[in-house]
C-alpha cells in the first residue's frame, strides 16, 4: 500500500513542478489548470513507464548517457502533445527547458520529502 501512496504523491510533486514552471515566463511551459497539471503528470508516468525502459537500457551499457535526457526531453514534448491545456510555447526550446527544470524540482522533492517521512515512488 505503501508504493500507492508513493505514486499518488510522486504525481502530485510532478503536477506542482509543472504549474511551478509554468509561472516562470523564459521556460515557454503553459498549463491552464491543477487538473491539467495532474492529467499531465499521469501522462508522464504513463510515457516514462513505457519508454523508461529504453534509459535503462542504456544506463546499463553507458555511463553518464545522454540518452535519458534525450528520453526526458522526449517524454515532455508527447505529454504536452498529449494533454489539451498544456502547452509548450517555444517548441523544442521549451521542452528542453521544462525538463530541466521538471527534473530539478523532482529531485529537490525525492531529497526532501522522505526525509519528513513522505514516500515517494
């Protein structure tokens, strides 16, 4: 029961992350609701499950790939090309720049919420 609450809290950091970035201008990332954000950060689940694998792969044969940035960036663009309501408004660019910034607040969040007793998947 445990990895549920992981996953539900996981997608809640993520959707955060996503209206967080959206309040930054430079980044191009527009979201039009809390429930945009969190049908987004299904999606990225969804993709990062179903193409993660493929980071893994090469994580295992590389060190230090650049193959999951190239995944993340990826993941980012098909959630946006996904899900009505959020938008990258530079393109390419913008992706870029959401999964940089996406993937520092997740791992500020994965550092400090089990540090006050929150799971995190």
């Amino acid at each position: 029961m445990t990895w549920l609450l992981g996953i539900l809290v996981t997608m809640i950091v993520v959707a955060a992350g996503l209206l967080i970035i959206s309040k930054i201008p430079a980044i191009g990332v527009e979201v039009d609701s809390m429930g945009i954000a969190l049908s987004a950060a299904v999606v990225f689940g969804v993709l990062n499950g179903l193409l993660g694998w493929i980071g893994g792969i090469a994580k295992a044969t590389v060190i230090l790939s650049p193959i999951s940035w190239v995944m993340n960036i990826v993941i980012f663009g098909l959630a946006a090309w996904l899900v009505q309501g959020f938008r990258l408004r530079n393109g390419i660019l913008s992706a870029v720049l959401g999964a940089f910034a996406l993937s520092l607040l997740f791992s500020l969040a994965r550092y400090l919420l089990p540090q006050v007793g929150i799971p995190m998947a």
